[in-house]
C-alpha cells in the first residue's frame, strides 16, 4: 500500500509478547513504509523495547493498559472482564475508526468472542469464520473454518464458500478460484446432510464461483481445490495434524543428517535443495489467519510465532485492507440474494439473506 494507513496491535497478546510482536512490526514497517501502529499494552514495558526500533518508534503510539488476556482466559470470562485489557482495546481502535484493522497472537477463542461483539458480522453473514492458508503441491490453498464454529449448518458452509473464495482472489490474486466441501467421499451421497445441502445450493447458484463439489482428506495437500470448505471441528484439526506432521519429518530429517559423518557429509551438498523444502513449509510463512465476515479486518497470528511469522500477520491483514475484501464479499452475498437461494434450501437451513 503506497497511502498512509494505520493499524492497530494487541502488543500483549502471544507467547512471547511484547518482544515479538515489536520485532514484527519493525519488519512490517520496513515491508510498508507508509504503516502506522497503534500499540496496545504495558507501556513500562512497551517503551524500553520500542526505543530498540527507531524507525518503528517514529510511526507508532503506545496505548497503555495494564490488562491482558491470557491464553486459559474463556470467551465468555474475557468479555465481562477483559473490556480494559489489551486485546479488547485494540480491536476497539477498529470499530472506532482510529485503525484500519487489528493484528493478535493472544487468545484465540477470546479475540473472535470480542471481535464478534465490537465489530459484528456482515450483514447476511451468520457466523464469521477462520481462514488460513496452506502449502500445497500446486501452491497454496485457502481453509475454513480453522476452528470458529465447531458445528455448522448448510447456511454456515454455503457462506464460508462464499467468503474463502473473495479471500483466494484477494490473497492468490486468482481470477476464479475453485472451490470444493471437505467430506469422507467425493461420491454425491456422502457425508452429512448440511454437506449434501451446502453442495445442492452451491451446484444451483448463479455465483462467479467454480465449485468442484466433494474432495477428499489427501486433496488439501495435492492442492485439488483452491478453496477448502469445513467446520471448525474438521478444519482445526486438520490444521494441527498438518502442523504436527510437518515437525516431525522435520525431526525425521534432523535426527537422519546426525546419524551418521557420512550423512553429516552428504548435507553439505544437499543443503540448499532441503532450505528449499524447509522454507516451502516453514509455518510462519503462512502464519495469520484472517476472522472473515466480521464488518472489519481482524488477523490473528499463531501465539507461539516469532517476529518473521508476526510480521508476515501483518501482512495478512494489509493485504486485506488494500483489496477491500469485505466490499468483495457483500457483493456475493447480494448475488446470492438475488438468487434466492433460501428457495433451494429450507429457510430454517439457510436462515435469511440480504435482499
């Protein structure tokens, strides 16, 4: 973005917070030079470590509070108590115009509670959703729900469909992304029934959308689809398992380079093919999952990331700022208004749509 913008911090939230989210944002600020922060936290601690950055401390404003969400605190617990605390304050700047968006790594069940209730969703949109990206043997793919809303409805996945597919255009600069809804089988009659229903409406819309029906576990990573559809059950696993999987062939390699002098000799010349790999996979690459369908732009970074994969949340949440993705998906959402496709489906399914 070459216009000045503004954007606001939870600089207590996170494993290792303030300390990585300073370095990020330093990062960041090299990356847009034209970025301003709103840094919500302790300022005895803020400013010591800020005075560490001196081209950040010149586009930033501390925002004291000495209150902070932990990672145990509950949604419900965090929005009676937590109205001073970092977290809430941070999001508030957005609601209140002061930011463009907000960038967390605190709690993540507490940051869409209150993101929820300060901002609220689109209209049209019943439950807003976590969407991320993964690597792929094609590139990358788009996932949601990454673990909102554990149990959703037709209505629920018809929207995240609606909303990860504006998100790939935005993100993977794709001009028609492909779409498809996670089940058990490709065949029509797998699945639940809010999955068989989701896909009946999707099949029968006139949406700009090219929808490629079920796929399967295997096809997120062979990149089958560039837009992965699923409850917030399925898909926080899935995210964890992939993570999970990804350590340990990291600790495979590790442990089979100092298994032998000869290993340790062949490394020299496969080192920048496995850099490569590494790289390719590396978590904080992909790090900052955007809270899609909220009427504002909410990016929460994984809490145990570092100031790479902070500053790359922050990148997350420009590049949504720049394309205007909520412009993008309101505009779906009145095509399928237009559709009616509370015709296709039982009202009670689908619930009302913007007309």
């Amino acid at each position: 973005m070459s216009a000045a913008f503004t954007l606001s911090l939870d600089a207590m939230g996170g494993d290792f917070a303030p300390e990585i989210v300073l370095k990020g944002a330093a990062l960041a600020r090299e990356r847009y030079p034209s970025a301003h922060f709103l840094l919500f936290g302790d300022e005895a601690k803020l400013k010591p470590l800020l005075a560490q950055y001196v081209a950040l401390a010149a586009c930033s404003t501390i925002r004291h509070t000495d209150q902070v969400i932990t990672g145990d605190t509950k949604p419900s617990q965090a929005i009676r108590q937590g109205r001073q605390s970092s977290m809430w304050k941070a999001i508030e700047a957005v609601k209140l115009g002061e930011a463009a968006g907000v960038v967390s790594a605190g709690n993540t069940g507490a940051l869409m509670a209150m993101a929820k209730i300060i901002m609220r969703p689109l209209p049209g949109i019943d439950r807003p959703a976590i969407c991320g990206l993964f690597p792929t043997r094609m590139g990358e793919t788009t996932m949601l729900d990454l673990g909102a809303n554990a149990q959703c409805d037709a209505r629920n996945l018809v929207e995240f469909a609606v909303m990860g597919e504006c998100f790939a255009r935005a993100i993977l600069g794709l001009e028609r992304p492909s779409v498809g809804l996670l089940n058990i089988g490709s065949e029509d009659v797998k699945g639940t029934d809010a999955l068989r229903e989701a896909s009946q409406v999707l099949r029968s819309s006139h949406l700009d959308m090219e929808f490629k029906g079920f796929i399967e576990g295997d096809d997120i990573a062979a990149g089958t689809v560039d837009v992965v559809v699923t409850d917030g059950f399925t898909g926080n696993v899935a995210l964890k398992t992939a993570e999970g999987t990804a350590k340990l062939f990291a600790s495979f390699l590790k442990a089979a380079i100092h298994s032998s002098w000869l290993a340790k000799f062949g490394m020299l010349f496969a080192k920048p093919v496995i850099s490569q790999v590494m790289a390719r996979t590396d978590a904080r690459r992909y790090n900052g999952a955007l809270f899609v369908g909220l009427n504002g732009v909410v990016v929460k970074s994984h809490g145990g990331t570092d100031g790479v994969g902070f500053a790359n949340a922050i990148g997350v949440a420009v590049d949504m700022i720049a394309r205007d993705l909520n412009t993008k998906i309101g505009e779906e959402l009145a095509r399928i208004a237009a559709d009616r496709l509370e015709e296709a489906l039982p009202v009670e399914a689908i619930g009302a749509v913007p007309q």
